[in-house]
C-alpha cells in the first residue's frame, strides 16, 4: 500500500514565492514557481508586485541569473513565517525538529567534506577523485543512514506546515543519481544535489523559527 504522508497548513502563494528565493538563494521564474509546485503565471504576476514592493531584485552571479531577496523583503518573508507559525501552533514541532536536524547537520558536512577531498600522507587536502570505490561507497552509505533519518523528520514538519514535504524524497533522489556514478549529486551547485537540498531545509528551519544563520 502506498503510503500518502499527512501533510499540515498549507502556506499562502505570497509567501511562498518570498520563501522560495530564500531557501534557493537565487532563482528564476520557472525555479520559483517549480520550488512549491506553483502555478507559472500566478508566481510570475506575485514577482512582479514584489518586485515593485521593493522586496525582490533581479540578480547575476557569474552564468546564473534570477531574483533574489532584498532586505525588505526578507523582513516580509520573515513577518509572514512568523504570522504563519504563530496562527498553525507549529512552533514546538519546527523547534523540536531544528534541534534533531543540528547533529544530523554535522554528519551531513562531514559526508560532503569526505565526498570532496581523499586525505593522502603529503595532502591532507588532496581533492578525492573518486578513484578510491570503498571510500566512496562509505560516503554514499553516510548519506543512505542520513536520509533514512530525515524521512520522519520530514514527516513531521509536513504534518503541521504543507510546505515542509518533499526534501526527503528529494533527497533520496539525489542520492540515486549519485550512486548511478552521477558524482556531481552529492554537494554539486545548480543542481538539486543532497548537499543543496539539505541546505534549503536547514535555511527553511532558521527561517520559520527565526533563527538567524550562525547564530
């Protein structure tokens, strides 16, 4: 029997286009609208209001092109999460699950670190050029123990805020192309990699609670 997760409050469109720069950093149309699965038109018609608001901006960064958030309007996305997880009564779920996330967290870096540099005698920072298959296969296997723990801490968060689902299954995938010996999909940029996709649910965390990052 397939399994249908119980998914929580579902966020309004204005904010989830805000969030969807947030969390992505930077992102064109088609990334905006595809982050929450959101009509082209309507998140194309609510960037153009942000854009006149003075919350979001057309940005470069080398090849990569799209909007990001200005200060205002992070200060929007952060008024309309805290509105949100104070009308849901998700905040003792979303804390309980940023503090599960932090040692996941560390194992997760340290996964992508080992992914990316193969310590030799002479170089504790020789770059790993996945020449080394155990190795790898332990990485791999890190990232598997990872992702079978972030499914019912996903879960969770699903449970009460709708806009939570999905970075598990996307995770998973992830991880299926970087075991195919698709090596850019454990910490590549620009891609939906397992590295990237858990820095959008660690942003969306500090977000939602108001955490500042680093902090």
């Amino acid at each position: 029997m397939t399994h249908i997760p119980v998914l929580g409050r579902s966020s309004q469109p204005e904010l989830l286009v805000l969030h969807s720069i947030r969390i992505q950093g930077m992102a064109d149309d088609d990334a905006v609208a595809a982050r929450f699965g959101l009509d082209h038109a309507d998140a194309r018609e609510l960037l153009l209001d942000d854009e006149a608001y003075g919350w979001v901006r057309q940005a470069a960064f080398g090849s990569t092109a799209g909007w990001s958030l200005t200060d205002r309007g992070r200060a929007e996305d952060d008024r309309l999460l805290a509105l949100e997880l104070a009308e849901s009564g998700a905040h003792a779920v979303v804390e309980e699950a940023h503090e599960v996330f932090g040692p996941l967290n560390a194992r997760l870096l340290q996964a992508c670190t080992d992914w990316q540099l193969l310590p030799a005698e002479d170089d504790r920072l020789a770059p790993n050029k996945h020449t080394d298959a155990d190795w790898d296969a332990r990485v791999l296997d890190e990232l598997g123990a990872l992702g079978v723990e972030l499914t019912p801490l996903v879960a969770s968060l699903a449970a009460v805020l709708a806009r939570f689902d999905g970075y598990d299954t996307r995770f998973a995938r992830a991880l299926e192309q970087a075991r195919a010996g698709q090596t850019e999909w454990v910490a590549g940029t620009g891609i939906g990699s397992c590295h990237a996709v858990w820095m959008e649910l660690h942003e969306d965390l500090l977000s939602t609670l108001g955490i500042p990052r680093g902090a």
